[in-house]
C-alpha cells in the first residue's frame, strides 16, 4: 500500500521511504504531536484506526534509518500508536512485533545530552512506554521474550554515565526492566549475562598501585568502577528483582562451579566467576548462599589452582567490610583458618595478605585471626615471613571503625541474616518438589525468626511482622500452598513462635480496626464531636507505631490527603473492610502509595505509610483462605486421631482459633461453618471445649448474614444442647455460652430453661455426670442472672449445699461395691494406712466450690437477691479451707488434692474481691490469709496464684492492697520467677499510672496508686507465721529482700517524686497502729505492731543506703485504709531493728560501693520474653505456670529502657551508690558515741523517774486508746521498756515537730467514724467508684504524685440532728483548744492530766468500736488433722443453716 493511500491524522502528511532526512524529520515531527492528541481505539469503538500506518512506519527502511533524531521521531510515533490500540496489539506478526520492540529498545539505549532539543523527544518517549507498559508486549514472543529483555537491559545501562544521568529516567528505565524480569516465565542466562556485565570487569577494573618501604616493595590492589551509573543501576536491578533472580542465579553459578562454563554467556567470561561472586555477596550475599558449599569443597580440593582460587574468594569475602559470612557460616570460617597452615607458599601468602582487611573490619575475628598470623611468623617459607611484615606495616597506616559504628552493623547485619533466613525459608517451601520430612530439617528456621520477634528493639518486631507476610506465609502464593505452609509450620513451632504468631495477627487486626473506624467517621455526616472521636482514634494508631511522636506528624500528612482523594479514602475503605480477596488489597495498597506519589509526600512519609499497609494489610488471610485452611485443618485431625496423636489436634484447634481472633469474618461462609459441624461430629475429638470457643468468636460476625445463619445455627445449638448435658464440664460451659451468643434473647432464654431443668436432674452425687450439670447451671446464671437467679438461689442454699457439706443422709454417696468397680475408671488413690481417695467426691467437692463463687459473681449485679450471707459465709469457708490447707472434707484427700483446694480457694477470694458488692466483706484478716498461697509448699500453687493475682489487678478489679503480696515471691529462691514477676509488678505500675492520668480519677488515687503497695506488703509481711520476733535477724533479712523486691522496681523506674512518696507512706505506717488488734493485750498488741515498725525501719534503711537522689523533704501526706492501719496521733522515732543488722546493712552499703551489679544475659533475655508475651489464661494441659506480659506490652519503652539501662535491678541486691552523689543531705542513724548516749539516757531516767514514768506511759500504753482507764505502768512493764530502749537506737526526727500531737488525718467524729484519712467508709469499685464519701477539707499537697482528696459532700440531716453535730463539733473543738491552752501554760504534771482526758475519750471511742467487732462470726481454726476438719464442718453447717445478719461496714 502506497503512503498516500494510508489515513494519517488531520494535518499530518505522507510519510515515504524516498523523503530526505530533513524533511522526513520535520514530517515525523508533526506526526508525533498530532498522535499525542488522539484517544484510543476503544474509546472510539474503530479497532483498526491506523493499523495500516503503523505497519507502514514499521517497515525496515524507516527502522534501519541511520540518523539519531528520526529514530527518536519515529520510536515516539510507534509508541503512541501502540497507545491507541492498547490494550491489544497492533502487530500480529511476531517476528515485526520483535524487531519493532529491539527498535525501540535501541532507541532507549542513545540518550540524548539534557541540553539537546531532542531530548524533550526521549523523555516523552520513555513516560509514554512506561505507563502504557509497551514493553510488556515481548511477553507475547515466547523466548524472543528473552532477546528483547537483554537488548532494554544492555542498551538502558550501557549508555547511562555520569553526565546524563538523571534519576527520573533511570527509574523509568529500571521499573520497564523489572516488569519484564518479573512477567517472563523463567530467566535465562542472556539476560543474567547483560546484567553481571556491569557488576564485573571491565565496568569495574582493578588498578595496582606501587609503593616502596625499606627493601620492600608492595602492590595494593585498588577497585575503580569506570562506569558508575551503570554499575548502580545493576545493582538495583538485582536488590529490586532478587526474588525473580535468586533461583536462577544459583543455577548459573552452580553450573560455572561444577563445570567451568557459563552457558549463553557472551559478555562475561569464566575468569570472572569468582569476581561475580564476590560482588553480589557485597549487596546480595543471599543469593551466594547456595554456592557456599560447592566452594568449600575446592577449597579442600587436592588442585593447587582450583584451591588457590576458592581461598582468595574466600579471602575477600571474609575480609569486606559489610560481610558478616563468619558469623552466619562459622564451619565455612574454620576451614578457611585451616588454609593459614596449607602445604602451599602461596596460599598461606594470599590468607595473610587478606587478614589485613578482616582485622581492620571484624574486630571480633581478630583473636583467632591475630594466633594465625603470630604462628605464621615463625613459617619456613622466607616469604610467607616477609609478607607478615608487609601485612603489619599496612595495618599501622589504616584507621579502625569506631565502636558505636559497629554495633550499627551488628544490626544490620542481624537483620540481613533474618532476611536471608526467611528466604530460604520461602524457597524451600515453595519448591513442591521436597517432602514434608525434607522441610521438616528446616522447621526451626519459623521458630528462630519469631523469637527475634521479642527482641528489645521495635525495629525487630517490624522487621518480623514484615517478612512473615512476604516470606514466612508468602502471600504471593495461591490459597492452597500458603494454608498448607501455615499448618507445617505451626505444628513445628515452638510456644514462643505460636505466642509470637498470634500476636502479629492480633496486631493485624487491631491495627485495621482503628483504620476502619477511621474511614467511617470521615465518611460520616454529623459533625458534632466529630473531630474529637477522630483525635482519639488517630491517637491510637499512633500509639502503635515504634515512634510516635514522629509518626503523629506523618499521619497528619496523611491524613490531609485522605480526607480529601476519594481514591485514598475508597482504597483503604476496601482494605480494612470485610468484602476483600488478598489479590485486590494489594492492587489497593499500591494504589494508595501511587496517589500519595502524585500529591508528592515526604519520603518519610511514603516509608511510614508503606510499612503500616505491610504490616496491617490483611495479605493472607481472606474468605477463599480460611476454608481451605479449615477443610486442611479436619483432614489432619481425622488422621491424627487415627494415629493417636492427641496434641496435634490441640495445635490445630488453636490455630484457627488464633485466626479466628483476628479474622472472624473470614470463618462466616458456608464451606466453613458446614467444616466446623462436621469437626464437631467427630468422635474421639478431644477438643470440643476449643471449638465452642471459636465458634463462640465468630458468633457476632454470623449474626449479621441472615440467611446464612437461619440455616446454621440450627446445628450448633442442636450440638450445644447435646454437650451441656453429656460433655465434660469444660466443654458444658462453652456449649451454654454458644447458644447464648447465637440465638436471640427469647429463643435462647427457652433454650437455656431446657438446659437448666434437665441438669437439675443429675444434681446427684450418684449421677456420673454430676459435675457437668454444675458447670451447665453455673454457666446458665451467668449468662442470664435475671431468669435464673431466684430460682437457682434457692437450689444452691438446698442441693448444692448438701453436696458441698455432706448433709445429705438419704443418698448412699458411694458404697464400697462402687468403690471398688469404680477403681479404675475414677483413678482412686489409696493411701498407706488402707483409706482411699475417691476422685469423682474430689471432683464434686471441687465444681461445689466454683458453682458457689461463680453463682455470687454472676448475680452481683442483681439486687433482688439477697446473697450477703451467703457471700460472708462463703469468705469463712475459703478461709478455714487456706488455714486448714484444703483439709476440711470427711473423706481423705491426696496432698495434691488439698493443693488444689487452697488454689480454689484463694482465686474464688480474689475473684469476689473484683466485685464491689463483696469486696466490703474481704477483711484483712482475710488478705493475710489469702498470702499464704504466696508462699505455700507447692511450686505450681504459687505460680498459678501470682498469676489470677496478675489477671484481676491488670484488669484493675483489685485494690493495691493485693499488689502487694507480690512482695512474697522472694520468700522462696527461684531467680527466674521473680524476674518474671518484676516485669509483672512493673506492667501493673504503669497500668495503673495511665488509669490514674484521667480527671475523673485524681480523688481515688489511694485505690490505684501503686506506692500504696508497699505499705501494705509492710502489713501482710509482719503476719508471717516465720515472724516471730523483731529480734531474729536472719528472718529480718529474708524480708528485708522482700522488701527491696518492691522498691526496687520504683527506684528503677526513677518518676518524679515517686520514692518520695514512699518514704511518706513508711513514716506513715510507722507512726500507725494495727486496726484489727484493737482488742488485744498491751504486750501483744506492742509485740505485733513492733514488727511492722521494724518493717518500716527496714523500708527507711534501705531508701538511705540503696536509692539515689532521694529528697526526703517533700511533703505528701498518704491516705491508709482504716481496715489495716489507725494512726496513733504522735511520730514514732524509735528504731525497732537490731544495732547489728543495721550495721550489717551499713557496712554492705560501703563494701559495694563502687561494685557493678551483674545482671546476667539469661535474665535480661527472659524478662524482655516475658513482657512480650502476657497471657492471663492458664493452658490446661500444662503442668508449669507460665508468668508473662501483655501482647501490647504494657510495659512503655521509657521504662523498658530504663530497666534496662539501671542493672542492678534483677538478681544482686548490692549497690554501687556513693553517699557524695545524693543531692540532699539524709538524715542518719545515730551510731558514734553510742554508749555515752545510753549512759546520758540513763542518768537522766535516775534524774527524773517519776517525770518519765508518766511519759512512758502515756508514750507506750494510752496513745491507742486501748485502756478503759489510765493505769500507771508495772515494774514489769517499765523494765521491758528499758530493755527495749537498750536494744533499739533512736533516729533523728523525721519530722520538723518532733512533739507528739494530734493526727491531722485522724480526725473523727463523736460516733467514733475516721470522717477523714480513711478508705474504709468509700465504696470498693475499682472501675466506677460512688461519690458519697463524707469528707473533711485538707490543704493541698506537694507530691508530684498526689492523693487529691474528695470533694466535700453535704449530709442531708434533720434540723435536730443538725444542731446536734453542730453542738458536738463545738465542744470537741473547744476541749481539744483547751488542752493545747493547757498545755502550754502548765508544766509536766498539768502536760500528763490533759492527756489523761485525751486517753478518756479515745477510751470511749474504742468501746463503740469494740461493740461493733463483737457481731462478726469468725471461723478459728487452730489445730490441723481430722479434730480440726469435723470441727469447721460442724461451724459451716451452723453457719449455712443460720446464716447471721452481719453489718456490711463499720459505722
């Protein structure tokens, strides 16, 4: 067809091979600009506009054309006319389409210089194939595919330099070649070839340079790159395409190795195999991984050659200065330091010559390096010796790396190393020819890269959770393979790698929640308080991010844009929905970094937002995924239970339920839920209790698909209903949940009524499943208190009490037939004297005990039920069965039986604690009762016990109070526990402090504010049984670390005023009384309350010798709950501790002055693990409590480091304090000149006896208010005070007035009620506490941790009430003004006759006080043995069949 014949745009002319160059150029020219303008054929709808021009522009004489700039002209031509057909080809002919591509490709290659008017051309040339992608057509020619991407990549980095270079176009250039690597089906080895060509030789030539020294003449071989653009864009096509090459690399390489020939390589010969291996282990050492052991082989080959060069690879791999080849292939690093003493000359020469670059860079080879080169110097080689010289006297003229710039590389290097792992791991899976035992060998990799999860930089755990989406679960796979890999591994891993997995995922899906909600306030209409709830949500997300202060800016950067791109906003709407598949969430992520590209953000805004869709995205997991995991998942438990393989079915169930937690929308579909029912079917599945439970997860997300469920659900509760009557009890309680949350209201209140009678009728202890009808009625009351509470009530007071005390004589409970037919199958022990332990009594005993606690805590909400009584004689019952240790039962029970008895016990005290309505009834007396599982015989009690502990006081359920038996863990040695511990107490602390930073919560601080811990520590540590006298100085030592245990963690965290306010609340505490020996004797009340004195002298000691920069003269005054502590209205400046421990404590202080405590590796390393991985649930198939921290670690980066930083806080209790470095001056114990002062003390008690013995005893006896009357002191007495004055030493005075005087947070009213300084009249909810507190007004204080007090509420009173307190306030006042008038008017005598009157009036109060003790019935349990259990068993049925109307409160 002739020129003129073809349709060319309007205004353009006739292009014809005959035109001269001049005109053709100006011809094409107008070509080109009118082709800019025109739209696609398909917007058209004429499919073949301008075919006939383009096969007429590609004919081979205008291709084969010469001049530069008709090229040019003609290639922009062709790529706009490949524009207007796209997406369809113009040309079917694939050997055109092939020549046109290299065309164009050539073009590319003849960059044009920036200041040419041609160039302009040339860009526009380049935007335009990349974005219509042109060059993806070559995918169309089969293996001409291959000759067309060596061409683009020779052509495109041959012709890049230094002078043309710009990074627009070497991006363009690159992404056109990438695009290409990645769509061809393999990767030949042309195409490595053109790459590798300007990585080696001659891009890159080695230059000697020549220098002479003394009679030495030395040659350094020095690398220039000739073409440095080039150079780097090779580079970055290999970093950007190691996945796609990576296989095939190894291929060639191995291939090269084995047998000395490069297949298809023209431009790089074998000569620089060793060259090339050398460069890529420099920014790729991945990909020479799979060499390593083909090089090893000929670096022990007998071929002198072949060794020589393998060494001088070896040589420069080791010694560059980014490698780490040693640290990651130590058995490849000792053969090599074997070469140092090889048979040939020249090789030890060439080992030598390297170990110059190895010492320089590797500092921590440079021990072994060092040996080698010293054992060379006596070599019988001449030159083996010269070249050690020459080796030395180059080291002294190079300089070595600084230490913190090491370390840099030491992470990156770590790093490097988990990439490569995770690599390997992904390739290794992939490969569907290895078998799963093959894989198997390498299952520890899954394990070690999910323990780097817990390491103490945030930037591992990014690094972690980014490469379990690429690499670990590869999300690029196909459903099939990646559930399949997912299963594999998760039944290999490790605890800590399954913890770690599960806490990824939970993060995932945090992370998309905030996202989501996000989107719909911005999506929303209304505007009130918009902004504010967006605030709050944005914070969140910030909060997730390693460092939020900087990413908060990089959100709001973000966040401008998706408030205004629709795009944005639709994008992420779609992510972080419901209604996604995996594929489209990743078009969808990058078209997010696509738009955020065009509005050009901040690269630090494009990293960040990048890494948070890396890690959040939902990659993996989506509606097509999750059953085919499932259907996986039923296969495997079907041939593991075939096999007897119980724990895999285990390790099964809890990986979809960890998937669950995260992806629950995932599971509503119909493969899935028809997947679970027939798991459900099984017989023999062990793990029915864990399937409810994620059933029970999904159950919010069924509800929501109509139709789905109405067909569905049907089944479950069918099943559900079928467990609660004959499963375990366990799985009883998870079947009654299920229908809860499945069904609505009124067809499940029918449902659980069913369920409710029918467990009624095997409420018998004949009845084998007896114990799951107790779980189901428990359960039942909890889910629906309202229906069943009543009834169930009256139940528990009848059937369930006469299981749980044996009242019941009409039932033959067990006969000895049963007994012995049921040996067996119930397991009975029996004991050395002939009695037998009957497991299933044990049992019942056991679900009586729960289904009482559990019943109260259901109905705590339900005031229509009178369960006070019940509550009070139930606490009576938990604590005879603590102070009895579990022995109160008529039948005999194993030890360890009686160990679970006092857990049950203990952890149904802490939890009616949790709730307000009982928390009134737990007494102190009950607190230190409860402290005994602190310490108990049994390893695993005390574990399991500080770990509900642990559950109830993060939740904030429990007071400080119970805080402080953490105190107790040192009572036992075991290094390891504490630590966990500490990082326990640390998490509570800063729980604690966030809860306390709410306005609202400023006036309950004595509630939550963790310093109050240690005052009651103070008190449960006095009760010790262990304690017996202030005078035993091994057991004060014992609990002096008791002590530090607490403080410790404070001085560690090093908050303002914090330690400040501790040694208020010890002065405190030592100027107190004990509340609750108010009606002791003198001598045993001055006993007891001595040793929490002794305490507290402890707690001073130890904040003067072991805490820094303590200043003791802040002022806060803490607020101590009346339940523990009365104040006695004076200071207390005695010292109730030894002289010699103090001494003791003293001279420790100053032999450790300037020792470092040693804070082992193990330690550090398990409480980072520990804090990582908080699970508050116990695994019943577990022996061994396992104590950890909170997935969002609840532990601050501040106050990790700082633990981190202060070493000697874990293990050693020594100090490396100095006295010079405390900023203010401490106020001293009195040691010097000790026995003149007790001589001057004397004559001066000889001097005035009568005048001191009126002090002493209004000072020892009638200060607590405890004599009826004003009694002198007996000779006996008197003589025990000098005794006790001999062996304590006084302190100086800790406060300015040193005068006792009254209490100003005492102050009580005529009833004898602490109407101020008291917590005993507030209300116990920790979560919504009541504001009907009568309040006294206070000054404000100066903590930086203040207890603000309550608002003062007004009392509604009558007129003649009113008057009545108004009257008595007066006269109050008046007597108290009176006495201070007095007393500053008389003298000794008229001192002691007032205060004769204050002790009368204390004395009045305290019969009012005492009174109202008498009502309360108290189960004293003295003995042990079978007296001591029939004896509680006669006192709880008394009290259960005549339950007492105790007072909730004191009044």
């Amino acid at each position: 067809m002739s020129s003129n014949n073809i349709m060319y745009p309007e205004g353009c002319k006739p292009i014809s091979p005959n035109t001269k160059n001049t005109e053709l150029l100006k011809r094409l020219k107008i070509l080109s600009e009118a082709l800019k303008g025109e739209v696609t054929n398909e917007e058209v709808n004429t499919p073949n506009r301008y075919k006939d021009l383009i096969l007429h522009l590609t004919r081979s004489q205008f291709l084969n054309n010469k001049n530069n700039d008709i090229q040019l002209l003609l290639a922009c031509c062709i790529a706009d006319l490949f524009r207007v057909f796209a997406p369809n080809s113009p040309i079917e002919n694939l050997s055109l389409l092939k020549d046109v591509l290299l065309f164009i490709a050539v073009v590319i290659g003849n960059v044009p210089n920036k200041e040419d008017s041609m160039y302009k051309y040339y860009l526009y040339l380049l935007e335009n194939i990349s974005v219509v992608e042109t060059m993806q057509i070559a995918l169309e020619l089969g293996d001409n595919a291959y000759v067309v991407l060596r061409q683009l990549i020779k052509q495109s980095l041959n012709n890049i330099n230094e002078k043309n270079a710009d990074k627009h176009i070497q991006g363009m250039l690159m992404g056109m070649c990438s695009k290409l690597i990645q769509g061809v089906d393999q990767v030949s080895n042309i195409i490595l070839d053109a790459i590798f060509f300007f990585i080696v030789q001659p891009q890159k030539v080695s230059i000697f340079i020549r220098f002479k020294s003394t009679n030495l003449v030395f040659l350094i071989c020095c690398f220039q790159i000739n073409n440095r653009e080039a150079y780097f864009m090779a580079r970055d096509l290999i970093r950007t395409n190691q996945t796609a090459l990576d296989p095939y690399v190894s291929l060639l390489l191995k291939r090269g190795l084995e047998t000395g020939i490069l297949d298809e390589c023209e431009l790089i010969s074998q000569k620089k195999l060793y060259d090339l291996i050398c460069e890529l282990h420099k920014f790729v050492p991945e990909m020479i991984s799979t060499v390593l052991p083909i090089l090893v082989n000929q670096m022990q080959s007998e071929d002198i050659a072949v060794r020589r060069g393998a060494i001088r690879l070896f040589g420069n791999l080791f010694g560059d200065q980014n490698s780490r080849l040693a640290e990651d292939e130590p058995e490849v690093w000792n053969e090599y330091m074997k070469r140092f003493t090889d048979v040939n000359e020249e090789i030890r020469r060439i080992c030598i010559r390297n170990a110059e670059d190895i010492l320089i860079f590797h500092p921590e080879l440079r021990g072994q390096v060092t040996d080698a080169v010293i054992l060379r110097c006596q070599d019988m080689d001449e030159n083996v010796r010269l070249e050690v010289l020459a080796m030395i006297q180059g080291l002294a003229k190079r300089k070595f790396e600084a230490l913190s710039e090491r370390l840099l590389i030491h992470v990156r290097i770590r790093h490097a190393a988990i990439r490569g792992l995770s690599s390997l791991h992904r390739v290794i899976f992939s490969n569907d020819e290895l078998t799963n035992l093959e894989r198997s060998s390498i299952s520890s990799i899954f394990s070690a890269i999910m323990n780097h999860y817990y390491q103490p930089l945030l930037e591992d755990r990014l690094l972690t959770e980014k490469i379990f989406v690429s690499n670990l679960i590869p999300y690029k796979l196909n459903e099939s393979k990646r559930m399949e890999i997912l299963i594999n591994i998760f039944l290999n891993t490790n605890n800590y790698g399954a913890k770690a997995l599960e806490q990824i995922l939970m993060k995932q899906s945090f992370q998309r929640r905030l996202l989501r909600n996000l989107v719909k306030l911005i999506e929303q209409s209304v505007e009130s308080q918009k902004g504010k709830t967006i605030d709050d949500v944005v914070r969140g997300i910030v909060e997730c991010n390693p460092e939020p202060a900087k990413f908060s800016l990089i959100f709001r950067q973000f966040m401008t844009h998706l408030t205004n791109d629709e795009q944005i906003l639709s994008s992420l709407k779609y992510i972080t929905g419901k209604e996604y598949t995996c594929q489209k969430v990743e078009t969808a992520v990058l078209e997010i970094l696509k738009r955020l590209r065009d509005h050009k953000v901040s690269v630090e805004c494009m990293d960040a937002m990048r890494c948070l869709f890396e890690c959040c995205s939902p990659l993996q997991f989506d509606g097509t995924a999750v059953p085919v995991l499932v259907d996986m998942v039923i296969t495997s438990i079907k041939n593991s239970i075939d096999g007897n393989q119980f724990n895999r079915c285990y390790k099964l169930i809890k990986l979809l339920k960890i998937v669950a937690d995260a992806y629950p929308h995932c599971f509503v579909n119909a493969p899935t839920l028809e997947g679970l029912v027939k798991l459900i079917e099984l017989e023999s599945f062990s793990e029915i209790e864990s399937l409810l439970s994620l059933v029970i997860t999904i159950s919010t997300e069924l509800k929501q698909h109509e139709l789905l469920a109405k067909d569905m659900v049907a089944k479950y509760v069918k099943h559900c209903e079928r467990i609660s009557l004959d499963g375990t009890p366990r799985a009883a309680k998870y079947a009654v949940r299920c229908i809860s949350k499945l069904l609505k209201t009124e067809q499940a209140q029918a449902k659980l009524e069913n369920i409710f009678q029918n467990s009624l009728l095997h409420v018998s202890t004949s009845d084998p499943q007896c114990c799951t009808a107790l779980k189901a009625l428990s359960c039942c009351v909890e889910v629906d208190a309202v229906q069943f509470c009543i009834e169930l009530f009256e139940i528990l007071k009848t059937k369930i009490m006469d299981l749980l005390l044996d009242r019941s004589s009409s039932e033959t409970t067990f006969d000895q037939q049963n007994c012995t037919m049921n040996n067996a199958q119930n397991h009975n022990e029996q004991f050395s004297d002939g009695a037998i332990c009957d497991e299933n009594y044990v049992e019942i005993k056991k679900h009586c005990l729960k289904f009482v606690a559990n019943f109260l805590v259901a109905v705590a909400q339900f005031s229509e039920c009178d369960v006070e009584p019940l509550a009070k004689n139930l606490l009576k019952l938990y604590s005879t069965l603590l102070e009895t240790k579990g022995d109160i039962f008529e039948k005999p029970c194993s030890r360890t039986h009686m160990a679970e008895f006092r857990l049950l016990a203990g952890n149904s005290m802490l939890k009616l604690a949790t709730k307000p309505r009982y928390a009134k009834f737990v007494t102190a007396d009950n607190l230190v009762t409860l402290s005994a599982l602190g310490y108990d015989e049994e390893i695993e009690i005390r574990h399991r016990f500080f770990g509900k502990l642990n559950k109830y006081l993060m939740a904030l359920q429990l007071h400080v109070e119970y805080m402080g038996l953490f105190a107790l863990v040192t009572l036992h040695e075991n290094t390891e526990f504490q630590n966990k511990i500490r990082v326990l107490v640390d998490a509570n602390i800063t729980k604690r402090r966030k809860y306390l930073e709410r306005l609202e919560m400023k006036e309950f601080a004595p509630y939550y504010q963790p310093e109050y811990c240690l005052a009651y520590a103070i008190y449960v540590l006095a009760k010790l049984p262990s304690f017996e006298s202030i005078k035993c100085e091994s057991e004060l030592r014992r609990l002096t670390e008791s002590i530090w245990f607490l403080l410790e963690i404070f001085s560690a965290r090093k908050e303002p005023s914090s330690l400040e306010f501790i040694y208020n609340i010890f002065k405190t505490v030592k100027n107190s009384t004990d509340s609750k020996l108010q009606d002791c004797a003198k001598e045993e009340l001055q006993q007891k309350n001595e040793k929490i004195w002794a305490l507290c002298d402890i707690g001073i000691l130890l904040m003067s010798y072991r805490v820094k920069n303590l200043m003791k003269d802040v002022e806060s005054k803490p607020l101590l709950s009346k339940r523990f502590f009365l104040n006695m209205g004076k200071a207390n400046t005695k010292v109730y501790v030894p002289v010699s421990f103090i001494k003791e404590m003293k001279t420790k202080k100053i032999n450790t002055k300037n020792q470092k405590t040693d804070t082992t590796k193990e330690a550090t390393k398990s409480r980072i693990r520990q804090s990582s991985t908080n699970n508050s649930r116990r695994s019943r198939r577990t022996s061994k409590m396992k104590v950890a921290v909170d997935s969002k670690r609840a532990v601050n980066g501040k106050h990790a480091q700082s633990d981190l930083n202060h070493k000697a806080q874990t293990n050693d209790l020594s100090l490396d304090n100095e006295i010079g470095e405390v900023i203010v001056k401490r106020p001293k114990l009195v040691f010097e000149e000790e026995k003149l002062q007790q001589v001057k003390n004397k004559r001066k008690m000889d001097e005035n006896k009568s005048l001191l013995e009126k002090k002493l005893q209004i000072n020892s006896d009638s200060s607590w208010g405890l004599e009826k009357e004003a009694s002198p002191v007996s000779d006996t007495s008197m003589k025990n005070r000098k005794e006790m004055e001999k062996l304590s030493t006084p302190l100086k005075s800790l406060n300015d007035d040193s005068k006792p005087g009254p209490s100003k947070t005492n102050i009580r009213t005529g009833n004898g009620e602490n109407i101020h300084g008291s917590l005993e009249n507030c209300d116990y909810s920790p979560i919504h506490p009541v504001k009907n507190v009568i309040t006294a007004h206070q000054p404000s204080l100066t903590s930086s941790t203040p207890i603000i007090i309550p608002k003062k509420h007004r009392t509604i009173l009558t007129a003649g009430e009113n008057s009545d307190v108004r009257q008595h306030e007066v006269e109050n006042h008046a007597k108290v003004m009176e006495t201070k008038k007095v007393g500053k008017m008389v003298g000794a005598e008229n001192y002691s006759k007032c205060d004769k009157k204050k002790i009368r009036k204390l004395n009045s109060v305290q019969k009012t006080k005492l009174s109202s003790e008498k009502a309360r019935a108290e189960i004293v349990s003295e003995t042990s043995g079978i007296a001591t259990r029939l004896r509680s068993r006669q006192t709880m049925i008394s009290s259960f069949i005549h339950p007492t109307n105790m007072e909730s409160s004191k009044k």
